[in-house]
C-alpha cells in the first residue's frame, strides 16, 4: 500500500471519528431491564439518537457501553432481578465519551445491539438483547473489542428490587450496527531469506535466528488461534526476506490490532541470556541497546534500500494523540509480558522492558512490541532456545499476557 494511501486511511479514520465526538451532550433519561422471548433485553431511553458500541469484559464479568459523553438522569433502575446484572456504575471516559458499567454475576453474551428512532411519542433508544454464556461455543463468540476502564469515575446507582417482568412490544427494523470481531494479532518472525539474523553455536551444532523465530512464532499464533478469542496471523511463513517497513505495512493492511515481532539477540559476552521486550523509543535506554536498533534495522540494506528514506513519510503521519495511545499500550503490553515471563518460568534480562527505534514497531496505530526470545550467542541459551518445549514456554508465556492485554484494553475499530 504506496504511503499515501496510509495517510489517507488515518486521516479519514480521524474524520469519521470526529462525529461521535463532536455531538452535544446528550441525557440518558431511563435505563430498564426485562425479557424478549428467552433473552434479557437492556433499553436506555435518551434525550436524542447517538452512535455507540457495545461489548463484554472478564474477569470480572462486565457489559459495557460507550457514547458521547452524557449526562445521567436515571434516579432508580427498575426490573433488575432476574438480569443477572449485580451493579450500575457510568461515568465520563474520555474527555468527550462515557461509559456505562453494568457488573454481572456471570459471563454474559450479546445477541443483539441496535438503535430506535423517537416515535408515537417515544424517545430515541438503545436496544440490547444479552443473555448468560451457555457453553464454551458460545464463550468464543461472546469475544469482541475491549476497552480499559480503569480511569472510569464511578457513581453509584441505587436499585430496586422489584421482581415485575415487564413486556416489550416488537421493534422496527434494526440500524445495522457494527459486530464485533476477533482481535487481529499480526506476528512477525524477524530475518528470514537471505538475511539469517543473528548466528551462534550450541553445545553441538549452529543456531540461526531466523529458524528459532519462525518456529517460535507458530507455536504462538498455534496457541493464540486455539483460545478462540483471536484471529493469529503471521507476516512470513516460509522462509523468505520481507523489508522491514513492508512488515510494518502488511500490519496495517491487515488491520492488526496487536504487533508482536519475534527475535534472537547476540551480544560479544557469551555469558549474557535471558528474554527481553523491546517498545518504541526516539532514543535507546542504553548503549547496548541502540546498537541492536541500528544492527535490526540496516537489515533492510540487503534488499537494496536504505531504511531512512521512509522515515519521514511514516513520520508526518504519527498524530499526536493516536501516536501517544498508541505507545502507551504498547509499554503496557510489554509490562504484562514480562510479567507473564516472570509467572511462567522464561528467564529475563535484570531489566527486561527496554525502548529503541526499531523500524518494525513504529505503525503509528498499531501497539506494537518485539520479543527477544534469548541470546544465541549463549551457547546454553541457543541450545534451549532450539528445543521444542521451551519454544512451547515462551508462546505459553507470551499467549498469557496477550489474555491479560486484551481482558483490559480496548482497541478502536
């Protein structure tokens, strides 16, 4: 996709945000719970129609709602028994967006989400019909897009507990609203080709980075793909040279919600082993560190062309706040994993997370981090780093923490 075209797609993706932000404050008038045939039926009555987006959270179980920011009127909640819903909490969730909070004492699933026009003397409404999770079919389904609510200030709602059903009439044709996806994780196996990577030597035979990421980076889409809650897909699969701003731009063109770009490093000491995780940074957290950013990235110079003449291109399109967000996810991706590495048993530097310019890691929309997995100049580590069950360790590890990330974080379509 020539880089025009790239910042065509965030400026336009900018321009259609700005309508649901730019909107008057709207009221929520009345929120009431009751039954629609064998589903729960959620209807928020508003002062005027909105766009907004719906979907589930874990650990604990949650359904959420987002809309321009509103104001909340709603004294009491009526018909709550029976919803599964156990609290109601809503609040200011960025500067321009709420956020309702509906706890639940079970996973739940969404059915159907949709919007009404005001009519016969009606306010607009939204419509949600939901229902708890029956068996693991319906689990990898209920998975869609999730969002942070940490920051969400917390009012508390009183409630009744009245047993009443109320009765719903049927409803106009649905506006199509958009469903809900698995989220995209692109992978990346560094090197490849022509470009092996770093080499070094076990106890018994010559480790190169390029087949230790590879394999790595299967056994991990393998288990991402498994848990039913993501669509795993891998930049290379095969062995072959891919420059490293096409990885960046096959991310993209995939619509990658998370980048995760594996290697192996190799250091002068053969002593130094352990994982490390690597986030975006204009400057290095060490010495030792930029010299791994500028040896990664001049691996494009095999293919003939020099990595800085794209720099700035990539550069005019990094807007601020969608740049900032999405730098900060990445770091706190990056953090889970190492936690998870320390969880897990993967052993890692004394300090794990880092910052350098890789070239891999600056999509501009995309959270992106790169894994390196061990030293292949540790003949110890390259030996482990070879052997199927550790391999199989570091994807457990790594698997975990993209569970974490994703159980507290929402990507924006």
């Amino acid at each position: 996709m020539p880089n025009r075209h790239i910042l065509f797609k965030t400026l336009l993706t900018v321009l259609l945000l700005m309508p649901f932000y730019a909107q008057a404050e709207i009221s929520v008038d009345d929120l009431r719970f009751g039954l629609h045939g064998e589903k729960n039926r959620l209807v928020l009555e508003l002062s005027e129609e909105t766009p907004f987006k719906v979907f589930t959270l874990s650990s604990p179980n949650r359904l959420v709602i987002d809309t321009p920011r509103f104001k909340w009127r709603p004294s009491k909640i009526d018909n709550i028994n029976g919803s599964y819903i156990t609290g109601i909490r809503q609040g200011i969730y960025q500067s321009n967006a709420s956020r309702i909070v509906l706890d639940s004492d079970r996973p739940l699933q969404i059915y159907n989400a949709y919007s009404l026009a005001a009519s016969n003397g009606t306010k607009p409404r939204l419509v949600i019909d939901y229902g708890r999770i029956i068996d693991a079919k319906d689990a990898a389904k209920s998975f869609g897009t999730f969002n942070p609510d940490n920051s969400l200030p917390i009012t508390t709602v009183k409630t009744t507990t009245t047993t009443t059903t109320i009765t719903t009439t049927p409803v106009p044709a649905k506006t199509p609203v958009q469903k809900l996806r698995k989220p995209i994780i692109i992978i990346d196996p560094g090197h490849g080709g022509e470009d092996p990577g770093a080499i070094g030597k076990s106890h018994s035979h010559s480790v190169r980075e390029k087949d230790i990421t590879i394999s790595l980076a299967r056994r991990l889409k393998d288990r991402l793909n498994a848990t039913g809650r993501y669509d795993a897909r891998m930049t290379r699969d095969n062995d072959r040279f891919i420059k490293l701003y096409d990885r960046v731009k096959i991310a993209r063109r995939l619509s990658g919600d998370l980048f995760i770009s594996i290697h192996a490093d190799s250091i002068g000491r053969s002593n130094v082993h352990g994982a490390s995780i690597y986030t975006l940074s204009d400057t290095a957290s060490d010495a030792e560190t930029a010299k791994l950013a500028a040896r990664e990235n001049k691996a494009d110079l095999i293919g003939g062309i020099d990595l800085g003449t794209e720099d700035k291109e990539v550069a005019d399109i990094l807007i601020d706040l969608v740049r900032r967000d999405t730098m900060n996810q990445s770091k706190f991706f990056a953090n889970t994993v190492v936690s998870s590495f320390n969880r897990n048993g993967v052993t890692t530097l004394e300090r794990p997370h880092r910052y350098a310019g890789f070239a891999v890691l600056k999509a501009p929309d995309i959270p992106s981090v790169l894994i390196e997995s061990g030293f292949v100049s540790n003949p110890n580590e390259a030996a482990l780093l070879s052997r199927a069950d550790y391999q199989d360790k570091i994807a457990k590890a790594v698997q975990l923490g993209v569970d974490e990330y994703f159980t507290k974080l929402a990507l924006s379509q």
